[in-house]
C-alpha cells in the first residue's frame, strides 16, 4: 500500500522553527523526486521547495529561500523541510508529493501555525 505521512506541524512563535518529515512506504521513494507545498485557506496550493530523487538538486520558492532547506534520506525513505524564522505568512498545510514522469503521490498533510 502506497503512503506518503507527513508529520511535525505545529503552533509555533515567530521566528521559530520546525522540521517536517514526510515518510514514505509502498514504492521505491529512491527513484522520485520530492516536492513539499502549503495551501493556506483561501488560496490555492503552491510548491515550496524540490528535490531531486539523489538529493543532488534543490530548488525553492522566493518566499522561502534563505530559511527553509529540503533534504531527504533515501536509506530511511524520509523527506524532510527544515523551516527556520518562521513568519505568520507560512502558516498553512503542509503536504509532501513524490513524482515520476507519470506518477505522482500525495500525503494528507500537515498544519503548521505561526502566530504568537
């Protein structure tokens, strides 16, 4: 059975910090690449930063760079997003999204909350 959970949402201050984990089972996460996105209410879902299947390329979205780094552990099968100086702005679900060519998976999410 194929499962992408996310976990490690939460209430945070700003200016605080989070690690999300996106762990997967059921495929061979090794050969996908790795996207997590946000969708605050309202708006629609945007990607935050990628990852490439060997982890050699990354790239992110404005908003975040400078605070945010993608990294996964292929031997874990585990994505991660290390989210640093958050602002009330990033508030949002959290999803994880592994992709192929013609293949793609999608977690449930996760609620990360900035407010003080």
């Amino acid at each position: 059975q194929v499962q992408l959970v996310e976990s490690g949402g939460a209430l945070v201050q700003p200016g605080g910090s989070l690690r999300l984990s996106c762990a997967a089972s059921g495929f061979a996460f090794s050969i996908y690449g790795i996207g997590w996105y946000r969708q605050a209410p309202g708006t629609e879902r945007e990607l935050v930063a990628s990852i490439s299947s060997t982890g050699d390329n990354t790239n992110y979205a404005d908003s975040v760079k400078g605070r945010f780094t993608i990294a996964r552990d292929n031997t874990k099968k585990t994505a991660y997003l290390q989210m640093n100086s958050l602002k009330p702005d990033d508030t949002a679900v959290y999803y994880c999204k592994a992709s192929t060519l013609n293949r793609n998976y999608w977690g449930r999410g996760t609620q990360v909350t900035v407010s003080s």
